[in-house]
C-alpha cells in the first residue's frame, strides 16, 4: 500500500506551468490550424516558419548535445546541428522553396511512417488488444502517401492538411489541459 502524503497535490500543483500558459498556446495553435486552413500562400509561409522554427530549435538542441556527447558521435553532432540551423534559417529566407521541398518529400514520409505503423501493429498485435487501431493508421498512411507521391498539388494538399490537424489537435488538448491545471492549481 502507497501512502499519500497530503503535500503530493500541492507539489504537483506547483511543478506544472501556469495554466494561463497552456491556456495561451492552446489558442495559438487554433490560430495556427485557422491560418493553415486557408490554402494560400499565408499558409505556404506558416508551413515553412514552423519548420524553420523547428529546425532551429533542433540545431540548439544538437549544440547542447555536443559538449555531451564524445568521439565520432560529436562529429555527427557538429553536422546535425549546421544542417538543422542552415535549415532552419534557409526556410526564413525562401519560404516558397521550403514549403516545395517539404511537400516533394512529405508522401515518402507517409508510405515510410505508414509501413512503420503497419509492422509495428502486427509485432504488438498479441500484446495490445487495439493494435488493429494502428493498423488501419498505418494502411490510410501508406494510401495517402501513395495517392500524394508524384504529384505536387496533392503532396502540398496532405502537407497543408496534416499540419492543420496537427495544430488543431495540439491547441484543443492545450486548452483542455489549461483548466485541468487550473483546477489542481487553484482548488474551488
């Protein structure tokens, strides 16, 4: 038996950000998915800020890495971390261009995600019972990437789409996370 110290919710309480926080990025990224959703260049510009933004925070990411890391795994650092940051700021700098690139590469990304999930549905299929959920994520995946693959208006379509719902997803569940904090925060 565990026992519960009457100061566990407090700490919990005051090791989560603020809840106006979340409440804000929630916001945020509905503005995201809404900008997205317009199927303009305001959303071929969005796209390639939030990689750029991306990329640059994994270039930082990979610097912090170096001092951390030894032998050939540093080098490999070193190169991640200049290709992440010549990335990110060359996605600043030719947003058109950045968001060409992504979509010729995007349909790859889901015939490769999709496989994955397909194999790893299977291999899992006798430990999870919902493993068929993944399978059918995995099948529609790989059909979207082959639907998309080859044609840039319907590569560009997926890629405006699923960054879209990704925001749209990412800003409800923050929002719905910043009243929970709030509740734990400040109990009634």
């Amino acid at each position: 038996m565990v026992m519960r110290s009457a100061t566990t919710p407090r700490l919990l309480a005051d090791s989560l950000p603020p809840w106006w926080v979340l409440l804000i990025t929630g916001i945020g990224w509905t503005v995201v998915a809404l900008i997205l959703l317009r199927f303009d260049y305001t959303s071929v510009s969005s796209i390639s800020i939030l990689f750029g933004l991306v990329a640059l925070a994994a270039g930082f990411m990979e610097i912090g890495l170096i001092f951390m890391s030894h032998g050939w795994w540093r080098l490999l650092n070193v190169l991640l971390a200049i290709a992440f940051i010549v990335s990110g700021i060359v996605a600043f700098i030719h947003p058109g261009s950045t968001f060409l690139a992504l979509a010729a590469v995007f349909s790859f990304f889901f015939i490769f995600a999709g496989t994955f999930d397909v194999i790893w549905a299977i291999s899992a299929r006798h430990e999870i019972e919902v493993w068929w959920l993944q399978l059918i994520g995995g099948i529609i995946e790989i059909v979207l990437g082959f639907w998309a693959a080859g044609y840039y208006g319907r590569s560009a379509i997926l890629l405006i789409a699923w960054v879209a719902a990704f925001a749209i997803i990412r800003g409800v569940r923050d929002i719905v996370l910043a009243f929970r904090v709030r509740e734990i925060q400040h109990p009634a």
